[in-house]
C-alpha cells in the first residue's frame, strides 16, 4: 500500500471537504443575504384548481419564513392581469413579480423587464433544458425577459364505455374523433368544441390547425402563413364535425361549459384541459370511471400538435426587490414536483429533465400517464412563429374561433379565410409599422 | 401744505385731525361688491371645475393624446401617428360590427327602457296594497352588483341548465334540449344580441321609473285636475301637461341613460365577451380588448373615442332644449 504523507492527506481532505461543502451549498441553495428582512409582493391569478393556489401561498410564505422574506401574494383572476399589468407599468410601481397567464405579454413589457438570463440558465442546467417553445413565451431577441412557470395542456377527453358499445376506435385521429361524434350523435352523446369568445375556442381550433399542418406565422413571427391549403382543409373537417357530431349550444359556451357536457355524461369526447377530467371525477363517479385521456388527436398527415396555456414569471425593472424576486422563481423551478402533485397533474413543466417518468399525478394515473410525452407536441399560439404582441392581438381578437364559426355556420370557406387573413394581415402590418 | 391752526400748548393740534385736505380714498375697485361676489361665487366653483378637469377633461386629453399616437401597454413614449388609428379602426370589418351593435344596444335598449320605465312609474303612482314593498324589489337589479346579476343571467340563459328554457319545454313551447327547436340563448347571434339587451332593459328600467316617479310627484294634481275637468283623456294629459312639465327631468334621466348604456361593458363581457363571432361586440368591449388585452393603447383609445361623436350631438341636443326651457 502506497504511504500517503500528512501534505498528501490534508490537501485531499481538503479538497473534499470543500467539494462536498460546495455541492451542499448548491444543492440547499441559500438565497444571499441582502435579501433578508426585504418584503417581495408578487401577483398571480387564481388558479383553476383552488388546492393549488392554498399550496402555493403557503409554499410562498414558508420560502419566505426560510430566507427572512415577508412574502406577499396577490390573486386575480386571469382575464384581469393584462389591465392590472397597464395600470402598474403605467405608475411605475405596483408588485416585485408577476405572472403572464395565457395572453403572454412578454413581447410588449421587455423593454421594462428584468433580464432573467441568469436564472433561465442556471435551471436549464439542472433540469436537462427548456422545451423548444419555452423560448416563445419568455424570450426576446435571444434575452429571458420571463421564466416559464407550466403550462396547460389541452388533451382528448372520451367516454371508452359510450366507444365501445359501438365498436368505435379510441379518437387518436381526427378522423376517428369525427366518425365517433358523428355515430354518437344520434344516441344523445354528441361531442362538443366551442365556438366562442373563450380561451378554449382559441386553444382547441389552433389544435386543429397545427394538426392539419397549417401554420400562424414564420418562426420569426413577422410573416403570416395562415392562408394555406390547410387551413382550408381544418375548416372543412369543423365544418363537417360541427354538422355531423355537435349541437347549435357551442356557439354559446365559455371555457367551463364543456367540463359541464362531460360531467353531466351528454359528451362523447372533448378537447380540454383536465380540469374537465378532475370536475367529473369530483360530481359524477360513474362518468369518471369511464372517461379517458389522449395527449392529442393526429390531423391527415399524422402530425399532433397540443395547444397550451402557457405561464410564465416576470419582474418589473422598477421591483424594489429583484433578488428575492429571481430567487424565488428559481426556487418555483425547484419545486415543479410539488406544483404538480398539488394542482392534480394540471400544471406541466417547461423542463425536459422534469419529465422524467414516473411523473407526478399524471405518471401515476393509467388514464393519464400518456400526458407524460405531451410535452413534445406542445406548442403556442403563433406557432411556429413566437408570441409576438402581433400573435397576441390576434389570440385576443378571437379571430382564429371566429373564422371557424363562420364556416361552421354556412359561410363560404375562401370568403371567410379572405375575411380573416385581412384582419390578421391589418394586424401585423400595425405592429410592424409601429 | 395745508393750514396749521394756532393752538395752546398741550392741545391737540386740530389742523392735523380737521385741516389737512385729504384726498377722499375711492374704494378699490376689486373690493366692490360687484367683484366680491364674482370671486366668492367662482370660488365656490372652483372645487367642482377642479373635479370635472381633473377627473373628465384630463382622462378625455390624454384618452385624445393616446389615440393620435402608436402608444402600446409597454412603451413610455408615443409616436405622433395623426389620424392612422381612427383609419385602422374604420377598415376593420369587426370595428364596423362593434359600432352597429353599439347603435342596435343603446337604441334597442333605450326604447325598450322608455316604455317599460314610463308603465312602471305610472303603476307605481297608483295606489296599492303592498306598494311599498313592490316598489323596493323593483329597484334591486338596479342595486344588485352587475357582476352577481350577470352571472344570474348566464346560468338562467345556459344552454344546457336554463332555468327559461326548462321552463319553456315544460309549457311545451320550444322543442327538445339538443334539437333545433331548443334555444341558445347566448349562442345565436340575434338571440345573443337580444339577451345582451334585455339584461340591460331589466337592469336599468327600474331606474328610469324611479326618475319618471321623481317627476310625476312634482307635478300639481290640480294642474292635473283642471286638464281632466277641460276634457283631456290620459294621453291628452300625457303629452300636453305631463311630459311638457317634467321634460327637465326625463331629458336629464334619458341622458345618463345613453350614456351608460352606451359605455355599458360589463354585461357583454360577462355573458358573451363579445361573440358569438362578434354578434355582440360593442365598441367599449372592442377597445378593452385592443387596447389593453392586446396592448394596442392608440387603437384601443381610437375606438373608445368613436362613442364621443355619437354621445357629442346627443348631448348638445338634450342640454340646449334644457337651456331652452329654464328660460
């Protein structure tokens, strides 16, 4: 056995001493000490699942408690952010953090954001890297002006017991979805997709789209590619679902009607969030046993493309408390497992090494663990292009479910694609001129 | 100089209180009365002009300044972009929507609420066992806060769970829930359009009865008394006595009316948000939704200001025929 000298040993132990001390500090992360005894208030919405918000506020206080931060958190509801978010800017105060719920406005705030490059890098490297459309919610010219919190998908909602009785194949295509609405129809079990002003409206006809192969605009967002042979082709198949598989009530629903039509066990299949899923399981057991879960339906030329609802964090330049705010992000990062376990499986991550399976809730599931892959046909609106303020004037305009309800009601398909893309192409030309 | 009067020692010498010619002080002319009482009287003006600007003309400026530049949610400063916003709004097709709707909601409306408030008020002037009570549950949807009432409403008008229509099938008057014949309230654009209205009607008639009974009390029974002994039936009474002498007051009601009804947005938003497929977009919804959910200011404010002209001769209107009759 080699002799080790006492220099030998004392500079080995050291070096593993430190080592070990190093990885502990990392792991443990300890947020710096300037922000001790600072207050961070932060805005977010309310949650569709109220559970989630309870964990979240306590999540927040007991971070707060650790790294003597008196935590502040406000809830609105979603709709009223964007109005929330003018008045603050518009003062130049209000809250530390703040949270981008589906209508991202990243794009519009960047110049008055805290760049978060930092933060964004430090959990890509340890969570494996941010999905590919991560960067369409957050980014500007290559910077991180937010950092992606989850995302809500949008899978298929079906009643197996009402598909099997009738020798119907699982909805994974949309042909298939399409043959069962229209079988089940006539039993009392029609399917239903809004057409509506509502964020499913532009979630689920985006679906359809992207599936078809149709797509909103350039991956750099300044060229709309909307009229195209497929778009044509997605608006003659929801033509043709609406006729076949639907009733004349989607023109009136809102984003909660659908949970309604499955739960109260009318629905065939769906296309919604698994809040719909969740409403059933908690009102109508029966129903429950027998609904199932497809990530998405595949469009004609087998491409399936999810719609989600992307979240992401956000710090005002004018914070007066920037470094609590980007160390609880990070924190939020760190703790993905827990945000999903206390949502029910409603939030996904943005993080590729945060999809390791078995994942929370969802892995755990039969009916759900298929969602576990979702993340690599997850998209946004605008795709392929990002979430410009363009793109996103054209989400709150409802344009996109508005052209499917013109045809669906018996418009003309080349008339109502020239109805839409004058109004898409009115929009970009304004923001591009700006 | 003027005079020294002799005098002993000791004395007072009197030229100095009596002999020294003084030049008769006329009063300054801000302390007469005339302009006393225009400075007390604009002082008392003051606050409420102050109120006016700062709350009204200041927003008006700013919502104009706003809709003559490319101002966005996250840009501090604005290009001058003259009357490019106005021009925007007019080529949309979904403007051209919102700015029918708009005329459709408020005259629609106001029609509606004219007659329902004028029969009101007169059922209420009668006298009747209970009407003190009638008369408190009549103002509640006036009272009731918009967002509770409108959600009443989107239950009662859902197209699965209607209250109305379940109502309707029991009576057999529509068909079945899923056929043809069942109504979607809030799905088919002129039942949308409709339903958006009759929310307005109900919530706000109520309050046109209460202005209507605000002046029917005022005027004399005698006066009534004596066009009824000359030979005038009701409707005689109605245009020649009645409305003539509380024409202030429904001038003044039918104004804030319009106003409101014109700028209504929460009970679109609420129940339709506008669609479907634009059915019930009006011009406040548009521009919330341009302007602040896209982030567009100029073309949000572009499109609030349209409601101006159309409020603008309405206004005029109704304040020069006040003026008229105070006269």
């Amino acid at each position: 056995m080699a002799r080790v000298t006492r220099r030998e040993f004392m500079r080995f132990s050291g070096t593993v001493v430190a080592g070990a001390s190093l990885a502990t500090m990392l792991d443990a992360r300890q947020a710096p000490a300037q922000i001790r005894g600072t207050t961070l208030r932060m805005l977010k919405w309310s949650h569709f699942v109220p559970a989630y918000d309870q964990w979240f506020d306590k999540f927040a206080q007991e971070w707060g408690e650790k790294n003597g931060v008196r935590v502040l958190v406000d809830h609105i509801p979603h709709l009223e952010l964007p109005a929330r978010y003018a008045a603050e800017f518009a003062a130049g105060a209000g809250h530390d953090l703040i949270y981008f719920v589906g209508q991202i406005l990243t794009g519009h705030y960047y110049r008055n954001l805290v760049d978060m490059t930092d933060v964004a890098g430090r959990l890509a490297k340890k969570y494996g890297g941010w999905m590919p459309s991560a960067t369409s919610a957050a980014q500007v010219g290559g910077t991180w002006y937010g950092i992606p919190d989850f995302f809500i998908a949008i899978p298929i909602l079906w009643r197996k017991d009402l598909f099997d009785q009738h020798g119907l194949a699982a909805p994974d295509t949309w042909e298939k979805f399409r043959t069962a609405a229209r079988t089940l129809k006539p039993t009392g079990h029609p399917t239903g997709i809004q057409f509506s002003h509502c964020n499913d409206a532009n979630h689920n006809w985006r679906a359809v789209l992207y599936c078809f192969g149709a797509r909103e605009a350039d991956p750099s967002g300044r060229e709309v590619l909307l009229d195209s042979k497929e778009t044509r082709e997605a608006l003659r198949f929801a033509k043709a679902l609406y006729e076949e598989g639907m009733t004349p009530e989607v023109f009136s629903w809102d984003d909660a009607a659908d949970n309604r039509y499955l739960a109260s066990g009318v629905a065939c299949c769906i296309h919604d969030a698994i809040s719909a899923y969740r409403t059933t399981e908690d009102t109508n057991p029966e129903v429950f046993r027998n609904t199932f879960v497809l990530p998405e339906a595949a469009g004609p030329g087998g491409e399936r493309r999810n719609v989600g609802e992307p979240n992401v964090w956000a710090i005002w330049k004018f914070s007066k408390n920037v470094a609590a705010a980007k160390e609880f992000v990070e924190y939020v990062g760190d703790h993905q497992k827990e945000a999903m376990t206390a949502s029910r499986g409603y939030n996904l991550p943005f993080l590729q090494g945060q999809y390791q399976k078995p994942m929370p809730v969802i892995g755990t599931d039969p009916k759900l663990h298929t969602l576990q892959d979702i993340g690599k046909i997850t998209s946004f609106f605008g795709y392929p292009g990002p979430m410009s303020p363009p793109a996103q004037e054209v989400l709150t305009s409802f344009i996109i479910p508005d052209m499917f309800t013109r045809v669906a009601r018996g418009q003309d398909i080349e008339a109502t694609v020239g109805w839409g893309m004058g109004e898409i192409r009115r929009i970009y030309a304004k923001h591009q001129a700006g | 100089m003027g005079e020294v009067s002799a005098g002993g020692k000791g004395e007072r010498p009197a030229a100095l209180a009596i002999g020294v010619p003084t030049a008769r002080v006329a009063p300054r002319w801000w302390r007469s009365i005339a302009v006393r009482r225009f400075v007390f009287g604009y002082s008392l003006l003051t606050p409420a002009v102050l109120y006016v600007g700062l709350l009204v003309g200041v927003p008006f400026l700013f919502s104009l300044y706003l809709a003559l530049s490319d101002a966005s949610v996250g840009a501090p400063v604005a290009r001058f972009v003259g009357i490019d916003n106005l021009l925007a709004a007019v080529e949309s097709s979904t403007f051209r929507v919102a700015l029918r709707n708009s005329l459709v909601f408020t005259l629609g409306a106001g029609i509606a609420k004219s007659i329902l408030g004028t029969t009101l008020a007169f059922l209420l002037m009668q006298r009747f066992r209970g009407r003190k009570v009638v008369r408190a549950l009549l103002v509640m949807p006036f009272t009731i806060p918009i967002a509770v009432s409108a959600l009443g409403w989107k239950w009662m008008l859902d197209s699965q769970f209607s209250v109305i229509n379940w109502a309707l099938g029991r009576l057999h008057l529509i068909g079945a829930y899923g056929t043809d014949g069942w109504p979607v309230w809030l799905g088919q654009p002129a039942l949308a359009l409709a339903s958006v209205m009759f929310v307005n009607v109900w919530r706000s008639f109520p309050f046109g009865a209460i202005v209507l009974m605000a002046g029917l009390t005022s005027v004399p029974p005698e006066v009534i008394d004596a066009a009824k002994v000359d030979g005038a039936n009701f409707l005689q009474r109605l245009r020649q006595v009645i409305v003539p002498m509380i024409a202030p007051i429904l001038l003044v009601g039918g104004l804030f009316d319009t106003v409101f009804t014109l700028s209504d947005i929460s009970i679109v938003y609420l129940l339709t948000n506008g669609g479907p497929n634009g059915a019930t977009e009006i011009l406040p919804t548009l521009a919330y939704r341009v302007g602040i959910q896209a982030g567009a200011l100029g073309r949000g404010a572009a499109i609030s200001l349209f409601l101006f002209p159309l409020l603008l001769p309405a206004m005029v209107l109704l304040l020069r025929n006040l003026r008229r009759r105070e006269w």
